[in-house]
C-alpha cells in the first residue's frame, strides 16, 4: 500500500466516523453502530505494522516449499505445519487451544475405496432397466464397513427432498420411507426470492444436506438427479470428485444412508420412463408446497464392498484470552485450514507436489500475522482471540467438523469464526468480495471497515455455487457460529475492467487444486494485506463489542445459535 492510499484511509475512517455517529443516532438497532469508526489508531497502527508482504510472503514460502511436501493428511509434510504453526503461536505468546495443554486436537479419517458393479440392475414392472458405473451414475458408501448390501428396495421420488420449517417446506409429509431409496432433485426451490433465498443456494439445496436428509428417514439410499444448471458443474466433476477414494470422520452413531449415489438426468429419465413416469412432470409437480413423495415401482438389489483405511492427523490451535472478566469467557476465532493434498499425479511439467501455495498457506499466514498482531496490542481486547489451523479441509472440511463436534469453547461462547482460505495475489482492489454478505449482523462491520479502505463491499459473485458451504466457515454455522467469509475482490486499481475476473477464472483454470499453486515473482501482496487488515480490525471490533453478532432473523442457522444459547444457558444453571 502507497502512503497515499493510507491518508485516504485515515480521511476516511474520519469521515465514517462522523457518519456513523448520525446512523448510529437515528438507528434504532444499537449493535449496528459498531463500525470501523470503533477502531482507535493504536490498534490500525499494530495492524499495520504486523500484516506486512514480509510477515505474509515469509511463512507462504515455508508452507509451500517441497520439503512440507503439500501438507497432505498424516504424512511428515504434515507433521512438520503442525509443528512450524504451534511454535509460531508459542512464541507469540498464545496458550494451548486444547484440553491438558494441548496445541493440537488430533482426530482419525477413515478412507472408504468402494467397489460398485460395472452396472446397477433395477427391476421394474415393464422388465429390467441397467445403469452404468460413470457413464451414468456415481456412487459412494454411506456406511463405514467392508460389505454394504441392500436387498430389494424400493425407489420413492422425494422432490428436493427438503424439511424446512421456516418455508413451509416438507417433502415427505408423514410418509414412511424406512428402507427406501429416495431419488432427489438438485437444488432448492430457485424461482421465488422469498422461497430458499431464490437463486442463492442454501443449505438445503447442497448433496451434504439431502444425503442426511435422507438419512434421517431412515431410508436405505439416496440418488440425486444431477443436472449441469443445478449443480452448477457438468457431470465430469461428480465423476472426479466422487469416484475415488473419499475421506469422513469415524462414524459416531448418527444416521447414515448404506448407498449415496448420483446419475445424469438421462440416465433417471430412462429410469423411471420404463416404469410408466415422465421425469419432467415428476420434477414439475416437485415445484409445490404440496407436493408428496410419489413411490416409482422401481426395485433394486445393490451389493457393494469397501476397501477401508484409517490415518491420523490434527488441528492446532492457541488462544489469547481476553482481559474482560464477563466477555473474556467467550472467543473470536481466526480459521485457516493447514492441509493440502500431498504428492499425486505430476502435471506436465512432471512436479508432483501440491503446494497449495494460494490454497492454503497464505490463509495461515494470514491468521499468524493476524495473531502476531492481536499479541502486539498495547491492551488485550475484551473477548478471546484464537488462532485455529485446522486440518483436512481438502478431504471434506472434517478438521473444522471435528473441532465443531469437539469445541475448546462452547458453540454459544464462540461470538464469531473469521475463516481465511486464499488470498489476493493480484493487486489492491476497488471491492471486497463477502461471501457470507446477508446472513449476520457481522455485515455490518466488514462494511464499515471496507468503507475506512475506500472500498466497496460486494456480495457472493457466484451465488449459484454455494461457496458458503464450501469451506470451514461452514461446519462453525452448523453449530450457530455467525462468520464472516472474504473472497478477494476483482477490480483490481491500475487494470481494466474486466482484467481481475480473467486473471481469476484463469488462476481456477490453471492452478487452483494443481501442482502450480506456488509462490512465484508474479505475486502483488498489496491486496492480501489489505484484506488481512481488514480481517483483524473486524476480528477487534467482534471482540470488543457488548453484544454478540446475530445471525439475521428467519436465517437458515439461527435455530442452530438459539439452540447453543439454550444449552450454554442450561449448563449454568
Ligand atoms: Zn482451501
């Protein structure tokens, strides 16, 4: 950043002050006036002096060189982050985030290799109709065991396969579907703006939820009817990233389906056309309130074998407790995941490792020059701070799971999660991309901030994706916890338009999840340590504040928060 650029943020911040003082005036929302105004310069000056290229280019060099050998799970390079990450926060000054003075919480992945048929045989009234493995369905094991068997289910057409209470929305309606294999569509209800947020894609419309969903009606499998407009991605990316080997948790006595499959739309069209069925009216009368689950006539016998692995691996985590002696109990905490994936396929250069340089050890060094921050202030803020580097991110957010199923800190005492993946390599930006813009009272700081840095804040350009849903930030919602997800902007100062949006789409093309995720000469750093000093005046502002963030009424996890209130409450008494 240009000295210039910072007196226009100083003028800035000044001139949001005397703003925000009038909003706050007229507002009949208090926890709404916490903006940038809040900041006082002392704590802008740490910021400034801790999140620097030096503090960010540093660790992302060390991270990504070959020797961590791309921080696949439970291998040395893996080893050796967790390490590096818990001696950084020990020498800052951080206690152990976990149980007997613990830096790390480790947990075990289970691997499943699955073994289908080369073809899934259905019998139907009209004879026997054969779908085959990739061409046009997908499956995985929705049990951890060497050998799944289901005999004789029979297929039920469950719509989206959606509860949601606060739509009015029951695709089951009372029906008995234990033992059955529900056939779903894609998606949630998308034509309406007050109906599951309307083009945006919530919870319910993501295969995690309908896979559960499923699940929770004891149903023996679940096969979703995969469309390139309702995916948002063409059926290659089911076939890659659901026909190899796929990673979970230890199971832990909650429901599971035995079978979680996909199929092209073609391939269900033919499927349920022999039987007497029209998909597209099938999917029509799916589009209403009062739609029930229409039983197919369709059997299936399905035998499948797994090929089982278990490997450990941990996240680290330090806190910095919090001087108020009532809020100190509670925690803002800062989230990168460490992992990445390893040694694989060489790419054509012949380089095997994943270095995962952007992905993801800029988001640690962010979180540990953000930390090294928080430790340099000249007074601790009210709330805790912690530092969370989770793991096995890559293989299913399941360190962050993990660390939501097994919190350090009660959910109804986390206030916030600030999760980092990824950095602006690209230069400093007009925008500020928020992801999770419309869900919390945390909005509101992020855009007071982005207004101190002269910048405008803009909501998910990929509502359609989900991207909410697509790192950590995700499992801490599960459990009520409001956070707050960047993405970097892309109107990049001193390019045209339109450059930052190529430069990006071709950085997803190239290297994103490639061995060429490194750190080259081509980096400008200006962009992430704005947005890192934007994440730790909010992270600040969060832990400061009287009251803690809200998710916005009628939002799809209040119920989740409301719930760890209660519980938090309850213990108490
Ligand atoms: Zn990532």
């Amino acid at each position: 950043m240009t000295e210039s650029r910072i007196l226009a943020r100083l003028v800035l911040v000044t001139l949001a002050a005397a703003l925000t003082v009038t909003a706050a005036a007229a507002s009949p929302r208090p926890a709404a006036a916490v903006t940038a105004a809040a900041v006082p310069a002392a704590v802008e000056k740490v910021a400034r002096a801790d999140i620097t290229q030096r503090a960010l280019a540093a660790p992302i060099r060390f991270l990504a060189s070959d020797l961590l050998e791309g921080r696949g799970p439970a291998t040395r390079g893996d080893e050796l982050t967790r390490l590096y990450l818990q001696t950084e926060l020990e020498g800052m000054g951080y206690q152990p985030a976990f149980a007997n003075g613990a830096w790390q919480q480790s947990f075990d992945v289970v691997g499943l290799k699955a073994q289908f048929p080369k073809a899934w045989s259905f019998t139907e009234p009209g004879g026997k109709v054969e779908l085959a493995w990739r061409d046009d369905f997908i499956a995985v094991s929705g049990l951890q065991q060497e050998k799944v068997n289901i005999a004789n289910a029979e297929l039920v057409f469950v719509g989206y396969g959606i509860q949601a209470s606060e739509f009015q929305w029951d695709d089951y309606k009372g029906v008995n579907l234990a033992g059955k294999i529900l056939v779903m569509m894609n998606n949630d209800p998308d034509w309406d703006p007050n109906l599951f947020a309307g083009k945006r894609r919530l919870y319910y419309g993501r295969w995690d939820y309908k896979y559960s969903s499923a699940a929770h009606q004891k149903a023996a499998g679940a096969i979703i009817i995969h469309t390139p407009a309702s995916a948002g991605y063409p059926w290659q990316v089911v076939q890659s990233s659901w026909g190899g080997e796929q990673f979970e948790l230890p199971a832990a006595g909650e429901e599971r389906v035995s079978v979680k499959a996909w199929t092209t739309e073609e391939a269900m069209r033919r499927l349920v056309k022999s039987a007497g069925f029209d998909l597209d009216k099938l999917i029509e009368s799916a589009h209403s309130r009062d739609f029930k689950p229409v039983p197919l006539g369709i059997k299936t016998s399905l035998a499948f074998t797994n090929v089982l692995s278990r490997v450990r691996t941990a996240n680290v985590g330090g806190v910095l407790p919090g001087n108020d002696p009532k809020l100190g109990p509670q925690v803002v905490i800062y989230s990168a995941h460490h992992d990445h994936f390893g040694i694989g396929e060489p790419d054509k250069s012949g380089d095997k490792i994943y270095h995962g340089a952007v992905d993801n050890a800029s988001g640690c060094a962010q979180v540990l020059a953000i930390a090294r921050a928080f430790a340099h202030l000249p007074q601790r803020p009210r709330r805790s701070v912690m530092a969370l580097f989770v793991a096995g991110e890559e293989r299913g957010l399941l360190g962050s799971a993990y660390y939501a199923q097994h919190p350090s800190f009660p959910a109804g005492r986390i206030a916030a999660n600030i999760n980092i993946d990824g950095g602006n390599i690209l230069g400093p930006t007009r925008d500020l991309t928020l992801v999770s813009l419309g869900k919390s009272s945390l909005d509101d700081i992020a855009a007071g901030l982005a207004r101190a840095q002269g910048r405008t804040l803009v909501g998910d350009q990929y509502p359609d994706r989900g991207y909410y849903y697509r790192s950590d930030q995700f499992s801490f919602a599960k459990i009520g916890v409001p956070a707050l997800f960047f993405s970097e902007g892309t109107d990049v100062i001193g390019k045209p338009a339109g450059w930052g949006r190529q430069k990006h789409d071709e950085w997803e093309l190239k290297q994103y999840h490639q061995p060429s995720d490194k750190l080259d000469g081509t980096w400008n750093f200006d962009g992430m340590i704005e947005d890192a000093q934007l994440d730790m005046l909010a992270g600040w502002l969060i832990a400061q504040a009287q009251a803690l963030p809200a998710w916005k009424p009628g939002d799809e996890f209040e119920a989740a928060r409301k719930h760890a209130l209660a519980e938090l409450a309850a213990a108490k008494n």
